[in-house]
C-alpha cells in the first residue's frame, strides 16, 4: 500500500495543468427594480447570458 506522500506525487504527476487565458472573468453589475413587493432583474438576460447558462436554470 502507498503511502499518503506517494499518492499526492502520483496525482499531482497525474493532474494535467490548464493555461489560462489571463483575462478575468466579470459578470454584469445586477440591475433591478422593485414592482410592488417583488424586486425584478431588468439586466438577467445579460447575466445569464455571461455565464453561458439558460435563463430556465435560474428560475
């Protein structure tokens, strides 16, 4: 059996590095107002669309 040491060589050995691209990742400042007693995002389309995701998976 390995030891501990050895396996965390192995799997840092193992781990395949990803370069990034440098640039950093911002999403939209949220903007909303409020109807009534419910607070409406006017700029949601716009951060989901960022973070490449559908509108359903935030609902």
């Amino acid at each position: 059996m390995e030891s501990y040491e050895e396996l965390l060589n192995r799997a840092y050995k193992d781990v395949k590095i990803i370069e990034g691209t440098g640039e950093r990742f911002e999403i939209p400042k949220v903007e909303g107002m409020f109807i009534g007693k419910k607070t409406a995002l006017t700029n949601f389309f716009q951060i989901a669309s960022k973070l490449r995701r559908d509108k359903d998976h935030f609902l």
